[in-house]
C-alpha cells in the first residue's frame, strides 16, 4: 500500500479552522485516504498536527514520525501522543526517531524528520509551501528522484503576521482600580498557542476546527475555563520541576501593567490583563505564600518546606518586583467563598462573559 505526505511549511501559532491551508488539508487527506494511501503525518506544530488530526477524525490509516526521547519528562513518547491524540489503535502505526551523538540537544528532530518522511512517500500533497523555503527543496529533489507531487490542493503561502500581541498602556487604566485591589494578590493568566494544561491535542484541535473566535485558547477563554472549572492549574514552567505552583502578584494593576509585555522569543505576552485576584487573608489560609529571593546558593539552606517557594533573584533579570506568590500544586477553588475571590478582565464589554461562569464580583481594568 502506497504511502502519501500531505505538506505544510510552518504556519501561523494560532491556527483557524476555516485557513486555506487547513481546509486544503483535509480536501488532500479526503483525497489520499479515498485512493487508500497511508497518510504519513508528525507532531510538534500545528502544519504537522492538522493533517495528522484530520486523518484520525476521518478514519484514515497513518503512520506518525515521533521524536524516540521522553516528551516532558515522560516515560515513553508513544503513550504520551497516545493520550493526546486518542486515536484509533488500529489505524496508526507509530515511527520513532532518535538522536544520534553529534545531533544538536534542542532542534534536531524537524530536519531529520522532514528529509525521512519525504523520503519515504510515495506521493506528495504540497498545500502551503514557502517559495525557496527547506520543504520547498526538498520536494524539488523529491521529484526528480520520481516521487509523484500532486499539486492539486496547493495554496497562497502566507507567513505567520498574527502574533497576539497586546499593548497594556496605563493611560487605560480605571484610576480607581488600585484600590478597588487593593490587599488582594492576583494570578495573572495568558493566550496559549496550543492545548491548555491537562487538555489533550484532540480536544484542542477540536476547539480550532469549530471555527468562531481568532484563538479558542485566548487569556479571556482561558479565565472563563478557570472559573468553569473551579481550578488554577499548577505549572512547572518557571521552577524546580519537583514543585509545580500556581504563581500570584502582590503588584496592585497599576505597577503589573507594566510588566505586561510581549516576549519575542516565546511568541507570547509574559502575562495578559485576566485573572483571579485573592484577599490576602484567604489566601494565606489556602496555603499561598510569599515566595523567598535570594541567590542560588541559598537553596541548599532552605528548610525542607520553604523549598518549593523559593526564587532566584535571576541572571537576565532582577525577578523581585513581581512581588510573587505561591501556591504548590493545583488551587481548587471551589473550597473558598466566592466572596473572597474577584475576576479580572481587560475591557467592560467582556464582564458578562465571566459573569456566565463565576457569580462573584467581575472587575474591568480599563475605565
């Protein structure tokens, strides 16, 4: 049975549903799986996980490139993407690819991958290609080996010009917003450009097929989901992977404004205006705490329980004026009165759009 490549150079972090280049995917995998070809698909970005996600959602039999290393700590790759792509067991056949001595620690698994898989297909469906671009060597020396390129599906190439970026002036700012926060720390949330914690790809890819708004992961979608679920979710992010926390400011919204800002090299804001502030009473009594700055050097003096609040002071940059907070672990909110809790949101139009999913008092930044 043949093997077909459905192609995408690299594509916006956000990804649409109803992009040119998506619904020419799906058209190539319709295609590919009618002519009873194996799809080969991969992981890693969304120009490789959208094929990859429309061969499960159409029953298409696949075989999925993988990198051969623990994906997060993990124990095995193949039952990490098991879980998050849920597929049927029967139609994916699961390749690993390993890292040699010699091959760089971070980035060596796309160009291995991409010369292997085009290497191996049959056929080829380029659908987005960059003009000049790797993919689009490599499909020229494709065809002259005697690959078959079918172009059928192709479409405008168009670079990633939508990062969400957001300005946050103070000018905006309620002049009374300071106070209306005031004693109460906040847990600062943002845009994701993929799943969100403990969200599998499927569900994720599900939520970007739907259509509807720019980004289904955005800071406002992600606060509604907070208060949905009743749940701050831990992250190891930033800290000792032992002590995942759920991280809080004790900076009244004047002085965090400014330290919101966009990080070129992430793609993303350090942080949005959405969150869940805390009156500082409660949230001592739930087990949030001043974080401990100090040198690295200082951590081996810690008593064992201060361990998991503890923060450099950082080499790139000083990281004590974000007055952080601490919670080890996820912070279930359901266990505190509503009263003790407010959400945060940028603008007053977005207000009812919380007010759907917490009872409690909704606040709006901008005046």
């Amino acid at each position: 049975m043949g093997k077909a490549l459905v192609l995408n150079s690299r594509q916006n972090l956000y990804p649409l549903g109803q992009a040119p280049w998506v619904i020419s995917s799906k058209e190539a995998l319709c295609e590919a799986g009618r002519k009873g070809y194996i799809i080969l698909s991969s992981v890693g970005m969304s120009s490789w996980e959208v094929p990859l996600y429309w061969a499960i959602r159409l029953g298409v039999r696949q075989i999925v490139y993988i990198p051969g290393e623990p994906v997060f700590g993990e124990n095995s790759p193949v039952e990490y993407y098991c879980r998050q792509f849920q597929h049927d067991p029967g139609l994916i056949e699961w390749r690993l690819i390993g890292r040699e001595v010699g091959d760089e620690k971070s980035h060596w698994f796309p160009g291995k991958r991409d010369s292997l898989m085009i290497a191996d297909a049959d056929i080829i469906y380029p659908v987005s290609i960059r003009s000049g671009g790797n993919l689009d060597r490599l499909i020229n020396e494709a065809k002259i080996r005697g690959t078959e390129i079918d172009n059928r599906f192709q479409v405008e190439y168009r670079p990633d010009r939508t990062p969400q970026k957001l300005t946050v002036s103070s000018d905006l700012l309620d002049p009374e917003i300071d106070n209306r926060l005031k004693n109460h720390i906040i847990h600062w949330t943002r845009s994701f450009h993929g799943p969100w914690p403990g969200e599998t790809c499927l569900a994720y890819y599900d939520a970007v097929m739907a259509g509807g708004e720019p980004n289904p992961r955005s800071a406002l979608h992600t606060l509604q989901r907070i208060f949905r679920e009743k749940r701050l979710r831990a992250s190891a992010g930033h800290y000792r992977r032992k002590f995942p926390a759920v991280s809080f400011s004790a900076l009244v919204p004047s002085q965090a404004a400014a330290l919101m800002k966009w990080r070129a090299r992430y793609r993303q804001m350090t942080f949005e205006p959405y969150g869940v502030a805390m009156d500082i009473s409660s949230a001592e009594t739930y087990g949030v705490r001043k974080v401990i700055y100090g040198e690295p050097g200082d951590f081996v003096s810690l008593a064992l329980e201060d361990k998991p609040y503890f923060q450099t002071h950082g080499r790139k940059g000083n990281w004590d004026p974000e007055k952080e907070w601490r919670h080890i672990g996820d912070l279930d909110l359901s266990h505190i009165r509503q009263e003790c809790l407010k959400a945060v949101v940028w603008k007053k139009e977005e207000i009812s759009r919380i007010k759907s999913v917490f009872g409690g008092e909704v606040i709006s930044l901008c005046s």
